[in-house]
C-alpha cells in the first residue's frame, strides 16, 4: 500500500515521494558464481572459490562496520545469494542466522526490491540480491550525483551498500560500502 501511495502522490503531485525504508538497509550484490552453464539453469548456479571467500570477508567487515543487529534477512532463491548469505551470516555477529527466501528478489525490478524493502516492517534488512537491481535501488535512494551514479550501478560481486534513513526528513544517506 506505501509503494502505491508513494507513486500516486508523485503522479499527482509533480514531486518524487520518498521510498519508505527500514532505519537501517544493508544491499549485498551475491559473490562471484561459477561460470554460467549452457545447459544448466541460472538460478542453481553456485559461488566459485573466490566468491566463497568474498562472502566470508563481507560477513567479517559487516562484523566490524555494524552497529546495530539486522533483525530480517531477504535472499534471493538463486543459490549464488543463498551461498552468500550462508558465509557472510557464519562470520557476522549481527546477523541471523535464519533467513527467508524471497522470490522477487530474483529475475525481477527495482520496483520488486523497493516493494519487498518497504514491506520489510523492518528495523534493519540486508537484502542479498542481484545487478541490476541491487545498484539502481540504491541510486534511487541514495540520488547521487550523475558522476557517481554509474559508480553505484556497477556493483561488484560480494560488494554492499550500507544506507541509513534519517527519521526527521526521510532523506537517506550512504554509511559505509565495502570494496
């Protein structure tokens, strides 16, 4: 109901609505993937070597640079964001170590990832997901500058974002990002 609000009040109104999000939004772009196969399916594609240790070395920095607990994680069903989920909540202590699976998150929009954000009833989400859609909600989010927007965009596996919400302006603000 927020996401339809949200955009009948900036169809009608001329102005961009704020997306609602959790105080706290940790976006993760799953780690590198084996190699795709041409008979295989994506969504069953697992994490090489280096994306196992990617997600191991996010989960130890997201230990180190958080400061609150998240209190729901979000993954996609692709086993490349399950696997990483896996290693990030094995090394964080501010992470849980349950998590739900969520379709939308896979093969889908940036308008999906901000209806599951703001239907989150979160205090603090990681969403492990995919590029495109992990660089343009942040983007939206965050506004950057032009110059910095495809810096944002082309997020690299194992990569986060870190985006607080400021509670008086509903403005949010980039924290911290890893790589």
């Amino acid at each position: 109901m927020t996401a339809l609000w949200n955009r009948l009040f900036s169809v009608f109104s001329g102005k961009e609505a704020q997306l609602s999000i959790p105080s706290r939004l940790i976006l993760v772009r799953h780690a590198e993937a084996k190699a795709a196969d041409f008979n295989g399916e994506d969504e069953s594609r697992e994490l090489s070597a280096v994306g196992m240790a990617q997600a191991k070395d996010l989960g130890q920095w997201l230990d180190e640079n958080l400061s609150v607990s998240v209190d729901l994680a979000l993954v996609s069903p692709a086993s490349r964001a399950i696997q990483t989920y896996l290693g990030i909540s094995a090394v964080c202590r501010q992470c849980p170590k349950a998590w739900t699976v969520e379709q939308a998150l896979y093969k889908d929009s940036v308008e999906s990832y901000q209806t599951v954000t703001e239907n989150s009833q979160s205090n603090c989400l990681i969403i492990v997901g995919h590029n495109p859609m992990i660089g343009q909600l942040a983007v939206n989010l965050l506004q950057p500058p032009v110059e910095q927007a495809s810096e944002y965009l082309n997020v690299v596996p194992g990569a986060c974002f870190v985006i607080d919400r400021n509670e008086q302006d509903g403005s949010h603000s980039l924290i911290k990002t890893s790589n």
